[in-house]
C-alpha cells in the first residue's frame, strides 16, 4: 500500500470520525467511506440524495463534513441537507430537482400499494396526494435554494400529511416506492410475501485501494416482478448513462435475491 493512499485514506476517516460524532455512536472506517462515496455519487449526479442513517449526526455536523469535503476538493457541487421528521438527506439541487420535475411531467412514478387490507400487493398510478406532495415539495426546493440555504428544514406543518415511506423512495431514487394510505394506518400487506431485492454496487479507487459500497437497495415484490420488469430495465439503462458520465466512481454493479421476511417495516 502506497504511503500517500494510507493517509488520504486516514484523513478522510479521522475527518468524518471528528466531524461526525455524536456522543452515542462512533463511525468505523468503512463506514467512513461508505459515506463518502455516497456523498460523492450524490455530487456527481449518480444519484438526486443520500438518507443518512449511520449514526444520529445532527444536520449541522453533516454541513460541517460536507464543507471539509468541498474544501478538500472531493466534493465539486454545493450540496445541501434536508431535515425532514428526524431525517436527514444531502441532496444535489439540481440532480433533484429535474428528477422532481421528470416524475411530474411523465406521471411515471412506479407506486406499489401495500395496505394492510390488501391480500397482496399491486400496483398503482400516480395518485393525486403523491402528486401534490412532489409539487410542494419541489416548491419548497426552489424557494430555498433561492435563498441560498445550505439546511432546509421542513415543518410538520408541511409534511405531516405526506406518505414519507413515498416520498423517500422518491427522493432517493429508486425506480419504485412502497404507497400505503396513512390516514388509516401504518401496516402493510408485505408479511411473508416474497420480496425481489434489487442492489447496485460501486467501487472508489483511492490510489491503489479500492473501496466497494453500496449505491441502491430497494425491493420489489416478487409477484410483481414481471409486470415491472420493463420499468426496471429503463431505470438501470438511465442510471448507466448517468454512471458513464464520470470518471470518479467504477465498476458499476447490479444484483438480485429473493427473500421473505416475517415482516418488514416500511
């Protein structure tokens, strides 16, 4: 191992180690890196926004580590946090913002219906209040980005109607999102149903070491699986496309398990 990769790498971990340390939980040093190259897709328009959920790093402690990131040159854009019912996203305002207004121009949004009072579960069309939550959504963004502010934080006010089981699978990216009624419960039909779960793999080359992390990892349930295939296939050939644009990140992987879980908490 080259002297010069060691301590690029150690910089990095010490940096986010420091920076992202809440009292409750310290970050390993592959999960340092996980999250950089997370943020780093995120930067390079592979993906619209990163959840994170490492530890319980406060917003402003994830500002800080974004800064050291763009001071350092690893990170290029001006990204931005997303506070929203205690989570928190770093998203790319432009990659997120056409992604809004794609959805909301081909109504092509990829909704799975999985309330409780279903057998199973089926698709469905872009209903009106997942419609509604884009459009103010993507207003909000476009409000505060004319603000220039660096953490929006959303109100329950705002979002307190939302499905954001939805919502996140949109913001994320995912080619599908799991919709249930939440204004007659939180449960879902998922239990024991077999579920397709689809993973996408990277790798950062940091001099001579390279570091494989996980891109996207979401489910599709497997009965479903021949109706959306098409769908799915059109999501992979864009983010192929989206991947070929740079340089950074390589080896650009997909793969596939079936499982069935007891039950899954959405």
């Amino acid at each position: 191992m080259e002297r010069g990769a060691m301590f690029a790498r150690e910089m990095l971990i010490s940096t986010a180690q420091k920076l992202l340390c809440p009292r409750k939980k310290r970050l390993s040093p592959s999960t340092c890196l996980d999250v950089t190259v997370q943020i780093m897709a995120v930067d390079l328009g592979v993906k619209p926004a990163l959840l994170y959920d490492s530890n319980a790093a406060s917003p402003e402690q994830l500002h800080l580590f974004l800064s050291s990131l763009q001071e350092s040159g690893v990170v290029t854009n001006s990204l931005r946090i997303l506070s929203i019912d205690d989570n928190t996203f770093i998203f790319n305002p432009a990659t997120v913002q056409s992604h809004l207004d794609e959805l909301l121009k081909s109504k092509s949004l990829l909704l799975i219906d999985v309330c409780p009072s279903r057998k199973q579960p089926v698709l469905a069309g872009l209903e009106k209040r997942t419609e509604d939550m884009i459009k103010s959504l993507s207003g909000v963004f476009r409000n505060e980005m004319d603000k220039g502010s660096s953490v929006i934080l959303l109100g329950e006010e705002l979002y307190n109607d939302w499905n954001l089981c939805t919502l996140f699978g949109i913001l994320l990216g995912y080619p599908a999102s799991y919709w249930f009624d939440q204004t007659k419960g939180f449960g879902n039909c998922l239990c024991m149903t077999p579920l397709v779960v689809c993973t996408v793999w990277i790798t950062w080359q940091i001099h001579d070491i390279n570091h494989h992390c996980c891109l996207y990892s979401f489910s599709v349930p497997e009965e479903l699986w021949s109706e959306v295939q098409s769908h799915m296939q059109q999501w992979t050939e864009h983010l192929r496309e989206r991947f070929n644009k740079q340089t950074v990140l390589t080896d650009l992987c997909f793969s596939r398990d079936a499982v069935t879980l007891p039950s899954v908490t959405l």
